[in-house]
C-alpha cells in the first residue's frame, strides 16, 4: 500500500474529510481499492466500498405477491403451496434473516447464520398478515413486508394495526412507495418527498421503528434513484438484474418466488444466486 492510501484510510477513519471519503470523488492511482465513506444524512458511518460488496456472496430473497387460490400467474402461489415451500426452507436447514442483518454482513462483514435467506412480500396485500405471518411463526421464521402506503385500510389490503401487528412481532416493515410509481419517472424533489420521504416517516409512526429499506415498484430503477435512495435507506431491493456498480446496497437482488414445488423452488434459488465467477 503506498503513502497516498494510507492517506486515505486515516482520513476516512478520522472522519475529518468525510466528503472526500466519497466513492464517486478522488483517483485511485494504485489499483487498490481504498475504503469509502458513504455519506448519510443522519449517520456517519464507514462501510465497505461498493467493489467490496458486489463480491460478496448473495444472500438468496424470495420475493411473493399474492398467496391465494384460484389464480394461475407469475405472482401468486395457493396458501398451501407456500405453506409448502416454506417448510422446505425450515427442513432444509435455511434460517430466515432480515434486512438489518443483511446490511450488517454486506457493509460491515458481520457474520451470518448459516444458510441464510430472505422471505420478502411486495404490496401490501391482507393476506400477507393473515396467511403467510402465521405460518412463518409456525416455523420460527420472521419476514420483511413492504407496504405502499396508499393501501392503508383499503379493501384486500392490510390496515394499520395490522402492519404495526407485524412489526410488534419482529418483522420487518419496509417501503414500496406511496403508489407504486416507478421510481425512473419521478421528476423533482416533490415527487420523491410524495412517494418515499413521506410514506416512510408515516410507516415509522405506524411501526414505531425504523424504516430503512425499501423495494423498487416493479423492480424498475436506475442510477440517478439509487444516489437518491442512498440518502434515505440503508439497502433498496430490485429483482433479478444488473447492479449499480457505485452503489450495489442500493440494488440487491431478489427473485420473484414461482408457484413451483418446493424443491424446485431451493433448486432455483441456488441457480439464481450462487456466484458466477
Ligand atoms: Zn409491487
């Protein structure tokens, strides 16, 4: 290591030129990768640089939508074939993890349970609390529910209490926007304040917790809402595409769980998220 990144990394640690700390600011001439410093507004922290979490393994997160029966589409499975797949995830020794747990392995290297994964639900539907909360308890998994807030009490949808329900359990509520807008048309500042700035202090209410993470409606993003979102959540969910290579925690990968058998469904996961290189 040369004396220009032995700089760098006691002036990051000091914290005295946090902002020159930025991954987007400064050449590194050496080939290293020096440490940066991503800067929040409420928290000063120092994590992994964006090389350094792009190749970390991926944690494997399920994605679901509807659990009902009667519907034959990419986004439903019956309650019994979740029920199902979520067995096989228990008797296959996986440990359900949740967000902050993620973050902790992926920007500060914490140690993760073994086979780990993560059980995720986009939008806020009722049964989510009715149907797929009780059954992960019934296998002593806990999951990560994200809501778009414009649903709140509507018909199908989970009210209030029972997203504070959720959270009093030790579930994760997350962001899904305000109303589901994809996030590549939001225009200006009041667009972002409407759909995620807003609908995320109105969660933190409801819960009484920390929202710190969000899903991308449709799983639809690009650079410009992951500098965006990088001031607001600690990691923002997409589906099964390319990262941003400056800030990976706000793209990691999730797959949309098929209304496949269970062993098909840990077959897929394992192709889906096991490294390339
Ligand atoms: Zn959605």
């Amino acid at each position: 290591m040369d004396k220009r990144s032995v700089f760098y990394i006691l002036a990051c640690l000091t914290g005295s030129i946090l902002t020159a700390c930025n991954p987007s600011s400064g050449s590194n001439k050496s080939g290293a990768t020096p440490p940066t410093v991503q800067d929040r507004p409420t928290q000063h922290e120092t994590i992994n640089n964006a090389a350094a979490i792009l190749a970390k393994t991926e944690v494997p997160i399920l994605c679901y939508h509807r659990i009902e029966d009667g519907r034959k589409d990419d986004y439903t499975v019956s309650p019994a074939l979740f029920e199902a797949q979520i067995r096989a995830l228990a008797d296959s020794g996986y440990h359900a993890i949740l967000p902050d747990q993620l973050y902790g392995y992926l920007a500060h290297n914490e140690t993760l349970p073994s086979k780990p994964v993560m059980i995720t639900f986009d939008d806020s539907r009722v049964e989510h609390a009715t149907i797929a909360a009780p059954v992960l308890e019934k296998y002593h998994f806990k999951g990560v529910f994200f809501i778009m807030t414009i649903t709140y009490n509507k018909k199908n949808y989970m009210t209030k209490d029972q997203i504070a329900q959720l959270a009093k359990a030790g579930h994760t509520v997350a962001l899904h926007t305000w109303d589901h807008t994809m996030v590549t048309k939001y225009k200006e500042a009041a667009d972002w304040k409407k759909e995620v700035t807003d609908p995320k202090k109105g969660l933190e209410s409801i819960t009484g917790k920390p929202v710190d993470y969000l899903a991308y409606p449709y799983g639809i993003w690009n650079h410009q809402a992951t500098e965006e979102l990088n001031k607001q959540m600690k990691i923002s969910f997409i589906l099964i595409s390319k990262r941003d290579s400056v800030y990976p925690l706000q793209t990691v990968r999730r797959m949309v769980a098929p209304a496949w058998t269970p062993q098909g469904l840990i077959k897929a996961m394992h192709k889906t998220f096991e490294k390339k290189s």
